[in-house]
C-alpha cells in the first residue's frame, strides 16, 4: 500500500511536469518554419499552374490505384483485426465456457466471411489476391466449424462434471456405505473396504485437480487408484450363502466401474476440446494471419508502384514545363523533403511512440528528445508517460506475486485440514477392533471365572469393561467429530417449537428439574437432524450439570435475527468459570468437577456443526449461577451441504 500511494504520488509529479513544459512554452521556431513554407508553397502553386494540366489525367489514374489499393489495406486491416477478435473469444469461450463468449466468436466468423466476400468482389478473378482471399474465406468458414466441434466437446464434459458424475459420486458412496453395513464386523473385509474407499477418494481428488490443471500424470495416477479400488473390492472374501453382501459387493464394484468410465469420458471431452482450441483452430487463425500479412505486402508493393509511376508522371509534366516551372518544382521538393525530415518525420515516430506508450509498452529511447521546439517537449511528455507505464507494471508484478503467493497458501491449508480429518476417521476406525477384544476377553474372564475369582478381581474386570466402554465412546466421538461436514444431509421445511418440544420430550427428567420453552419463529428451512441433535447436546448438558434438583429450571428460547435464528439455552446449574469459556468448546475439555459421565467432546461437535452450517455458538456463564448457550443458525437455507448428525455427549 505504502507502495502504491508513492508511485501514485510519482505520478501526479509527472503530470504536473507536463504542464510546466506546455505553459513554458516560448514562441515557437516550428511555427515561424510553418509559416515560411506556407509561403513558398503559395509560390509554386502559382508556378504549378503552368504544368498541372499536362499531367493531371496520368495523376488521376494514379491516384484511383492508389484509393483502391488504400481501401483494400485498410479492409485487411480490419479483417485481420477482426481474426485476433475472434482468437481471443475462442480463448475465453474455451477458459470459461460463457455461451456470450461463444455467440459473440460465431458473429464475428459471420462478419468476417462476409468482410471477405465484399474485398472478393473488389478484386479480379485473376489477380493474386483473389486467391488469397479465398484461402482466408476457407479458413475462416473451416474455423467455424472447429469452433463448433470443440463447443460440442465442452458441453459434454460440462454436462458429465455438472450431472453424470455428480450422481455416480454419490451411487459410490451410497454402494459404499451399503457394504460396509453388510460386512459387519468382519475386521479383515473392513480394512480392504477402507483401502479401497481411500483408492476412490484419491482417484476423485486427482480427478478433480486434473479439471483445474490438465496433465497426463494425474490421469495415470487416477486410473492406477481406481484400479486400486476396485482390486481390494475384488479380494474381500464373502460369508458363504450370503446373499446381501454379494449384492453389495457387486453394486460397488458396478459403481466404480460407471465412475471410472464417466471421468474417461470426461477427461477425453476435456482433451478433445483443448485440441481444437489450442492446436486446430491457432493453426488457422495463424495461417489466416499470415495471408493477411501477405495480402497487406502485395498491396504495399502496389501502392509503392503506383508512387514511383506518380513520380515519373510528375517528372515528365516537369520536363515540358518552362524553366520556371522546373525550378518551382524543384524548390517544393526540397521544401516538401525539409519539412518531412523536421516535422513530419518525428511526428510520425512520435505518434507510434505514443501508440505504443497507449498500449502500455515501455520504451528506452524516445526520438526527438533532444529537440528545443514543440515536437522536443511533445517527446519530453512521452518519455513522462513511459516512465508511468514502467512503474504501473511493476506494481502489477507485484500485485501478480503476491494473488500467487496466497493462492499457494490456501491450496496448502485445504490439504492439510484433509489430510487431519482422514486420519482422525482412520485412526477411530481401526481402533474400535482391538478394544471389542479387550472388551470380550474380559466378558469370557468373568463367565468362566465367575466363582473362581476374588471380589477385588471382579471389581477390576468391571473396572476395565468400564473403561473399554469409554475408550469406545471417545473413538465414536472422535468419529462423529471428523465427519461433521461431510455427511449428505437434504434441506426440509422445519417447524421449530415441534422440533424443541420433541427434544425435550427425549429428556430424562426424574430429578425434577423443569425445563420452559420460548419460541418466536413458526418455520425455517434447514437442515432437521444436525440442528435437533445439537439442541439435545445442550440441553441434555444443561440438566445434566444442574446441581438444583427439583428447583433447577432450564429455558430454551428461540427468535429472528436477520436471516438467522438465535437459540439460548439458560439454566441456573453450576455455571462455568470464565477461564473455561472457550476450553469447553475443545476436543476432550471439560470445566466441571461433578462425578457426571462424559468424553469431553460433545461441545467441541456441537461447535464445529454450528459453524459448518454458518452459524456461531457463545457462552455467557459465571461459575455457581448458571449459564447460557447462544448460537445462531441460518433461517433458509438454498443448497444442498453435507453434514453430520452430532451424538449426544458431555
């Protein structure tokens, strides 16, 4: 910022320069050499009277070649400017697939047949540039059709990435899910359908980065995890005479196979339409511009004929002309000769040089620097405008650097929230095994050994079933946690004071504690089940801490708040102290010290749901007089997100 505001500060500098040297301006030598040479040129044309008639039949001809070769130039000229047009909408249809982009290249291909057929029809059958116009009809009309086969090529791929693939993605993962419910508890099957499942999200994430950056390698890479997938589907051993897990098996692998084949599909649209983009249709927008550069050459070797044929006429008209005419001519040629080299000459660089310096370019040398008349300062005020083009680009190199270097960033920050939540997934998954065999041991310990062992022993059998069983319900928390997001849930019409009344119908509420309700909003449209169980979290939370019995008492409200609804939930429990008020809403944290069951993580899902949906959660609490849970979730929502429902848990 700091940066910007100098070189802004440079520029006003600048402009300011460009007003002293036009205010500065003294009289002008320039002027002085106009009005000489508008003299002398009265004078020949006096002189020129006598001889202009000899030869102006010839200069009219002349000059009619050279109006039509003018006019077939400057008609190139827009055809082959048309042709970039046309480049460049062919660019940004095939980027972004606007049908804008696309209607506007097909207009243009219009224009520029008929901009052709109109030059054709000023040219002879026999001269070269009708062949030449030809070759760019056709090339042009051959465009039209690339253009239109590579459209057809991305309105496939758009169709497959927006539609097809969509539904197979979830057809995977509904088959998926359906076999793992089959296989049970078969720890060996389930291992194998993990290692598949991870084969499938790795080939679908490498699908996807192929659609943002195309390369051969990740296509390979896709195709050897799908590959993967489907072998560790194959290799997982069935139940005999088990008709279910057959089924599922076979849909799965049915699945994987549809999925495979939509994203070749897909990759080979995304192939197909690149190659006509890139490698067809460039090719003939260069051969076009390679036939207008040689059109624009014969006519500029034709418009140089007609001068020299001029000239010749002109010097003829002057040798007949008498002695007088002869020296008038000769003294405008001179004269003409003087002011091209001072005046026009310079103007004509100059007038590039501020082209150029328009388009943004930076130039090193300016021509006419060193002059002390009108075009010197005219060339002072360009080189002030290069060194602005210079400084505007090396802030937009900056501003490139640093868009890159966020970017990065980001990509960095998405992989590794990924890479936490798959293992959290993995790790809860593979650890739930072991601890059912510790479980089951100790069950088998205490059948067999039932009268055998003494009291102490039976106590810490129980002690350790006890503590298998909260080891399990962590790892399902843990699970639960690293799914918030992530589960498919359907938006739904929902009446809000049902939804509260039927939660707190779920409670148990044989200590006495009374629990009200307050509810100023009728119906959202939301997500149902994530939003019912985080209101089972708090409020089961805020009868589970209240230390009142028969005169605890628990409030729910509900009410509008812009385009959210805010729910409180007030007790007048054991209250929190403010140290806690944020560790609470930790993995495994816990701020009260009653002997009162719990993992430490029902807080910490209830946060992460709330915020997956857009909503915040707060705790207003002081320890020994209560609290009170706010959180706010969205009134409407639109689309469809993927969610978990959250377990209750302390």
């Amino acid at each position: 910022m700091h940066d910007a505001m100098e070189r802004n500060t440079d520029n006003t500098v600048d402009f300011h320069e460009i007003n002293i040297m036009i205010q500065t301006s003294k009289g002008s030598s320039l002027k002085r050499r106009l009005h000489i040479g508008t003299g002398l040129l009265v004078a020949i044309c006096l002189l020129s009277n006598v001889i202009g008639w000899i030869g102006q039949e010839v200069l009219l001809s002349n000059f009619r070649s050279m109006e039509s070769a003018d006019q077939i130039a400057t008609s190139v000229l827009q055809i082959n400017q048309g042709a970039l047009q046309l480049k460049a909408r062919s660019e940004n249809y095939a980027q972004t697939g606007a049908e804008s982009q696309f209607t506007a290249a097909e207009e243009l291909q219009s224009n520029l047949i008929h901009e052709i057929d109109v030059v054709r029809g000023t040219v002879d059958t026999d001269d070269p540039l009708h062949g030449m116009l030809d070759q760019m009809h056709d090339l042009i009309a051959a465009f039209g059709d690339q253009l239109e086969l590579a459209s057809a090529e991305r309105n496939v791929r758009t169709d497959l990435l927006q539609n097809k693939l969509l539904a197979q993605e979830a057809e995977v993962d509904a088959s998926l899910a359906a076999f793992e419910d089959a296989l049970g508890d078969n720890d060996e099957a389930s291992r194998a359908l993990l290692m598949a499942v991870s084969g499938y999200a790795t080939a679908r994430q490498r699908m996807l980065r192929y659609f943002i950056q195309p390369s051969s390698e990740l296509y390979e890479q896709m195709l050897d995890n799908l590959t993967q997938a489907r072998g560790e589907i194959r290799r997982i051993e069935l139940a005999e005479n088990n008709d279910s897990q057959r089924t599922a098996k076979q849909r799965v692998q049915s699945a994987l196979k549809d999925f495979q084949s939509l994203g070749v599909r897909a990759i080979q649209a995304t192939r197909g339409y690149m190659f006509y983009v890139n490698v067809v249709m460039a090719g003939q927008i260069s051969e076009f511009v390679h036939y207008s550069n040689e059109i624009k050459s014969l006519v500029d070797r034709r418009r140089e004929s007609n001068r020299v044929d001029r000239q010749w006429a002109v010097t003829q008209g002057r040798m007949l002309a008498i002695a007088s005419a002869v020296l008038a001519v000769l003294i405008a040629a001179v004269l003409a000769f003087r002011l091209t080299k001072v005046i026009f000459g310079p103007i004509s660089s100059l007038t590039k040089t501020f082209l150029r310096l328009a388009e943004g370019e930076t130039i090193d040398s300016i021509p006419a620097v060193d002059r002390n008349d009108e075009i010197g300062r005219m060339a002072r005020a360009a080189e002030v405008f290069s060194r602005k083009n210079q400084q505007t680009e090396e802030l937009l190199e900056r501003s490139q650097t640093l868009s890159d270097e966020l970017s990065q960033k980001a990509t960095m920050l998405e992989e590794s929230n990924q890479e936490l939540d798959n293992f959290a997934y993995v790790a809860s998954h593979d650890l739930k095994s072991p601890l059912r065999g510790l479980r089951c041991l100790a069950e088998w310990v205490q059948e067999d050994c039932e009268g055998l062992l003494s009291d102490e022993s039976q106590k810490h059998l129980e002690q350790m079933q006890g503590r298998v069983n909260k080891m399990e319900s962590l790892l399902d928390d843990l699970l639960s946690y690293s799914r918030v997001g992530r589960t498919e849930q359907h938006v739904e019409k929902v009446n809000v004071e049902e939804l509260v009344r039927s939660v707190i119908d779920l409670m148990d509420l044989s200590s006495g504690i009374k629990v009200d309700m307050q509810c100023d909003v009728a119906e959202i449209e939301t997500y149902k089940t994530p939003l019912q169980q985080v209101l089972l979290n708090l409020i089961a939370n805020a009868i589970k801490y209240n230390d009142k019995g028969a005169d605890g008492r628990v409030l729910v409200t509900c009410s509008p708040n812009g385009g959210m609804v805010e729910f409180s939930i007030i007790d007048n429990g054991i209250g929190v102290a403010p140290r806690f008020h944020e560790r609470i809403f930790q993995m495994y944290q816990r701020a009260s010290s009653l002997a009162v069951e719990g993992s430490g993580m029902g807080l910490a899902i209830v946060k992460k749901q709330v915020e997956v949906v857009g909503g915040e959660i707060r705790l207003e609490s002081t320890e020994g007089q209560g609290s009170t849970f706010q959180f706010t979730w969205p009134s409407r929502v639109t689309t469809k997100a993927r969610s978990a429902s959250v377990p209750t848990s302390a």
